[in-house]
C-alpha cells in the first residue's frame, strides 16, 4: 500500500518505553539523529516493535514545522 | 526558547513552492532524504525561507507514526 | 507495510478537488459518510488519486476527539 | 456549536481503557470498523463515555491521510 | 454536543483569507494575541466565518505544545 | 530560532500531572481560560516544566478547528 504522508525516514528502533496507553519509541536515523515517536501501546505490540529492528518513521507533511535560526 | 518538540531535523530548504494559502518547502536532511512540511504562506514569509538556507524540521512526537516491513 | 496508525477505513474516492498546493479528497466509506481528507496536491498525484478508486483513509487514534450529545 | 472539523462519525462505545494520563476509547461505526480515539483521562471523565453511548468521532480534515494498494 | 478537545478560546474573526482549498482564518482573543486557524474553504463557507463573528478556537490538547525562555 | 507555527500564547504553568509516557501541563493564559496540553514526559523533563512559570504555548495553525453557535 502507497500512502499518501510525504515523509519516510529509515531508521533503526533505538528503544521503547511502554506505558499504560502510550509507548514512547525511539528511532535512530542518521547519526546523531533519534526520532520521538508517541504510538499506543496496542499498535507497539501489534507490529512488534522491538530494539534494532528496521522501521520506518511516517510523518504526514502538514504536520512539519520548520524553525531558523 | 527551548520547545518540547521532540523532534529536531536539520537540513537545508530544497525548494519552496508558494500557493494562496500554504506553502510546500522540501528540506534536504541527509541524503537521500527530503522533508515536506506544508506551512502557512505567511509562515514562509516571516521566516524569509529561501532555497539554501539552513533550517530544522520540526515534529511534535504524538505526530509521527511507525511502519515495519 | 504495516504501519501504526490504528484507524483504517475503506471507501472509494468520491471527488477530488485541487489547489495549487493542496488536494481535497472526499472518501466515501458506508453511507451516508463521507470523509474528507486534505493532502498535498504532490500526493493525490503520486497515489494517482481519481475518482472511483478504492483507497483507505487513514487516521493517527492521537487524531481523533469525541463529541457527545 | 457547529464545528469546522469536516469528519463526524457517529458509533457507539465499545470499550474505554484509562491510563494515567491517558485513554484509550474504542468507538464501533459501521460493522467491521472500530476507530480508536487517544483523549486525555480528563476529557474521558468530562463527557463521561462509558462502554454503549453514543458518541461521535471527530477528526480535522488535515489529519486524514489516504493509503491507496 | 460536548467533546473531548480540551482548549476552546472565545474570540472574534478578524480576518478571513480564502484560497483554492484551504482558508487562514485570525481569530482576536484577548489583546494582543490572534490566534490563526488553517481549515479547509468549505468549512469556512459551511459555518458561514465572517470578520466581526463570535467564534472558539478549538485546539486537540495532544496538539499543543510547550517553548520556554 | 523563529518557528513557523503561527500560534504562540503566554502563560503560566497551573498544574503537571506526569503518567509514565506522557506529561498534563496546564497553562493559564488570559484569565479565566487555561490550556491543556499533552507532552511527552521527557519533554517536561527537559523543559524542567514547573508550576508557575512563564511558558508559551505553542499550537501548529493547521491544528486550529473553529467553533460557532
């Protein structure tokens, strides 16, 4: 399935906290980059996200901020 | 300021493309990848976002999503 | 892919109206519904989105808020 | 009050999972579709969703992506 | 209806900005703040947004995030 | 660094309630109106996010929805 959210960034799941509803689950992309993703904790389980495995961090583009020094 | 966005992406503007009311700005992150954020028009103008220059892509972590092959 | 977003809903692509950076895509899921889904204008294209098409709108569980009478 | 969200989905509750901050409510539409709502534990309370009302999910137009097989 | 949004910010249209698909709406709250608002043109047009309007801005608290100095 | 979000309002911590992946932090704006927003725990963490002090909130403009009687 193609999907319409503009942005797809490879990376490596870093690790993941798990809480009663939430997950917080880190990807590492380019070093020294780590990506923060809060997913549910249903959808951490259902994809079995687990350290060192290969994702996908997917963000929709109007969701993108842009700051400048 | 600091924010509690946890995601911080550095890269460079690509392209902008203008429309009525929002903007397309590709940013280029490392290589191959390029961020889409869509932003106001009056965004990208206050900010004077130019081809080039130097900016940070930035995503509140609730806003990123994970996929797995 | 699998990818984490929890809320997936099948329907076919009832119009579509383009801007000169963004889509409005309507989604015809059980009738009477409609969803309505704004995209950039780069992504209908790439998806190839048209109308009749089957597509699956596809929605962050973070996203959605409750209303009650 | 009419609200500018364009996407109202009208279902009942099918389970409320509450964590500390968070919680976790399963709206059923159309039979075989559950969508998943993330709503803080307050709001939860505030509207007093509970297992069979009927609720009505609301989502911004913006924050609906498209997948497309 | 009631819903689970947790910010609704009475104020006043000052400005309505239509393009193709999407409309910038600033709403006057308080003195000096505006709070700008991005919905699509068939919103505006469906709640019938004209400057000089009672409004509330409604924003997801999942949405918000926090700078400090 | 100037971002792109167009919203940026004053205000002062009321209140954080920190669950074990996310973060409740009110924020008192002009009175009597308080904005809740959702952050990730580390995110509080980091900011060092207290009651009583001077904060922004900051809200994406395309995360704004508009309510009218």
């Amino acid at each position: 399935m193609k999907i319409s959210a503009r942005n797809m960034i490879k990376g490596k799941v870093e690790s993941v906290d798990t809480g009663m509803i939430m997950a917080n689950v880190k990807i590492k992309i380019e070093s020294p980059d780590i990506i923060t993703a809060i997913i549910t904790k249903e959808a951490a389980k259902d994809l079995g996200i687990k350290e060192g495995e290969d994702v996908v961090a997917i963000v929709k583009s109007t969701e993108v901020m842009i700051g400048k020094e």
